[in-house]
C-alpha cells in the first residue's frame, strides 16, 4: 500500500469514527507526526493531502525547515519541548501543542516578545497523575492560564488600542508637583532606549524637566543635572563603545557615588556594575557605581510581572512600598542587590533583588511610574532637594 493510500484509509477511519460518535469529520484534524522521517516522505505526505505536520524533535524539524519539507502545510511542535530550545521553535510553528510548566511557558513568551509575535500555544494537563507522564496538574491549570493571560502581545494590543472607542475613565489623582523645576537627566541612545513615554510625561507633570543625554556620545552629564534616569536598553550591544568613553563612565559614578538622585533599570543597573561582558564573553569596564559583574546567562533568567515590596526605606519609598514591575533579561549580574523583594502573581515564586538608598534605585525590574505617582514624585523631590542642598 503506498503511503498516499494508507493517508487515505485513516482519514476514512476517522470519518467513520466520527459519524459514529454523532460529529462532522470536518470537525476532527489528522496532525501527521513526521518523527525520523525523511524531507522527501514529508513531501508525499502533503502531495497526499496532509495538511498540519507534526514534529518532536527540534534538531529534525530545523532541517526540514532548511529544506523546505513543510512547504504547503501548518507545522505544529507535538513533543516535550526543552526550554533551552525554546528559541528555535518560537515563530517557525503554527502551534506548540506541549506546554506544561510556567518555567516553559515563561521562556516561550519571551522568545515571542522579542521577535514581536503571538505564538499559539496548548497548556498540557496529567489529568491521570501519572509520574511518567509530563504536564501540569488540573489543581495547577487556572494559575498557570492566568499567568498566561497576564502576558500579552503589546502590537497586538495597541493595534486593538487604536480601533477601540475612547475611554471615559478618568485620570488618575496626581500629588502635588514639586516646585524649582529640577533637571533630571535621561540617557538616551542606542544603548538606553527603553523608556514608558508616559512615565517620562508624568515625571514632567510631577514638576521635572528633562535633559537627554548619551552615554555613548557625551563626555558628561547634561548641566544643571540634579537627577539621573538609566533606562533599560541594550548596553550589552554596546558594551566596548560605552567602556571607551571614558569621561562619561567617570561622571557617572562620580554623581551617584556623590549622591545624585539615580534611578537605573535593567540596562542602566547593568550600566552601573563594575564589569559588563558582551555577547562574545569579552569583559568590559562600565561606570562602577556598583561592584557586580554582568554576564549572559544563555537563558532568560527572570522573565514577567512581579510585584516590588521595598524591604527598607529609600529613594521611591519607605519600606514596605509596594511596585508593580516586570522583569525580562538574559544578562544577570552576581551583585543583584537585595532591597526589594520581587513576587510573581498567581504563583509561590519570587526573590531578593535591587538596590535601594535614599538617593539610588538600581536593579533588574522595570517599573510603570502611573502605577505608583507616589514613587515617581519621590524620585523628582529627591531631585529638587539635590539642587538646594548643594545649593547651600
């Protein structure tokens, strides 16, 4: 029998099974497992009319894709997918049917953000609970697809954004602004180029004005600097041309060893470790401010929505300040700090992480300034105090 009639004969068994059970064939989908086959036999295959492939094993299903197999059928990944291969599935398959952890489903919403797309997933639950058998537990399904429906595709919702009706909520009570106009500098190139727009227009709101600067380009923070902002970005590209200047690293550290109000997240925290290495393993000096080196992890290391609960007093609040935060790296540092505590939701999980004195925050999480006004005031206060303390 060829294959193209054996393809035939199941798809009459499954007709007949389903006429049987009261449904529409049309309602039940063949997924060919294409498992130790050959490019040319996967080819038969949809010539025959298979129309979604199968595949658990990365390794296979990459050189398939390099020559094409799939070619006029959907690819789904039907095996136990390993998180350190999570990056060669995310976005090369219609569907990865096999998802059964949070650790798994974490790593595969990163990839998926990074290559800015929605991946469609199908959570795997051991109803059975059998040891042999991989999966979450029913107990662990509603937390696990809570985590997933807090972890959206940002183009997709600004796209559903821009078409959606206005909003008739409205705006958020603001605290006072602070009075003198203090100039906080925000680093800003290619290296610094995470930032929420609208948490630099309500720093502004709070009563600060804001100075770009690069510390790529510059040789020194913008005059009158009473403040600093290190966003996030990807200094780790950039890691030899931010250790060749020289003069800025030096200012740098000078103003937060000098107690410049600073804050600095994930990129600018990894801006201030002591060493940063590149993607080639190469170490380089950074600014020094703080005595951690950065390396690649070769995973992501902590990835999705916390909440901040600072665990002494400091620059955004008093101890016990609540922030919500998220976190998405592959660089980590051996000098985290440890003055916050960061706890995921809908999950026992969490850790020590940050720095936090009362004129520095520096650490991995980013967080959103309009969900806690009061932190972000706090950060322009301590700006404004800055100004008139050295002004005495």
């Amino acid at each position: 029998m060829s294959l193209a009639e054996r393809i035939a004969l199941v798809n009459e068994k499954i007709a007949a099974a389903a006429r049987q059970a009261g449904r529409e064939p049309s309602e039940v989908t063949l997924v060919a497992a294409t498992k130790v086959q050959t490019s040319d036999t996967i080819r038969q295959a949809i010539a025959a009319g298979v129309t979604i492939c199968g595949e658990n094993r990365v390794q296979e299903m990459t050189a398939h894709l390099d020559d094409d197999a799939y070619a006029g059928a959907a690819l789904h990944f039907i095996g136990h997918l390993q998180t350190n291969k999570v990056r060669q599935v995310v976005g090369r398959v219609e569907l990865i049917e096999s998802v059964g952890s949070e650790h798994l489903l974490e790593a595969i919403e990163a990839q998926a953000a990074k290559l800015e797309l929605v991946q469609d997933i199908l959570l795997e639950v051991n109803i059975g609970g059998e040891a042999s058998k991989s999966g979450i537990s029913p107990e662990e399904l509603s937390a696990l697809a809570a985590q997933a429906e807090k972890s959206v595709d940002i183009d997709g919702l600004l796209a559903l954004a821009a078409s959606a009706p206005a909003l008739n909520a409205p705006a958020p009570a603001l605290p006072p602004p602070v009075e003198g106009r203090p100039r906080i500098a925000v680093a800003r190139d290619k290296a610094f180029c995470f930032y929420y727009a609208d948490g630099l227009e309500l720093l502004e709101a709070l009563g600060a004005e804001l100075a770009e600067f690069s510390p790529l380009a510059d040789e020194g923070l913008p005059e009158g600097a009473c403040g600093l902002y290190l966003g996030g970005g990807y200094p780790e590209l950039f890691a030899g041309a931010l250790a060749a200047n020289a003069p800025m690293r030096e200012a740098v550290r000078a103003a937060v060893a000098g107690g410049l109000p600073t804050v600095a997240e994930c990129g600018g925290f990894l801006y201030l470790n002591r060493l940063l290495s590149d993607g080639e393993g190469r170490d380089w000096p950074m600014a020094g401010a703080l005595p951690g080196r950065a390396a690649n992890t070769g995973r992501l290391g902590r990835f999705g929505y916390v909440t901040l609960t600072a665990q002494k007093d400091g620059l955004l609040g008093r101890a016990g300040t609540r922030l919500p935060a998220h976190e998405f790296h592959y660089w980590d540092s051996d000098a985290p700090g440890s003055d916050f505590r960061a706890d995921k939701p809908q999950s026992s999980r969490g850790w020590d992480c940050a720095f936090h004195t009362p004129t520095l925050y520096a650490g991995f999480p980013h967080f959103h300034f309009w969900a806690a006004p009061s932190a972000a005031r706090n950060f322009v206060a301590a700006a404004r105090r800055y100004v008139q303390e050295a002004s005495l």
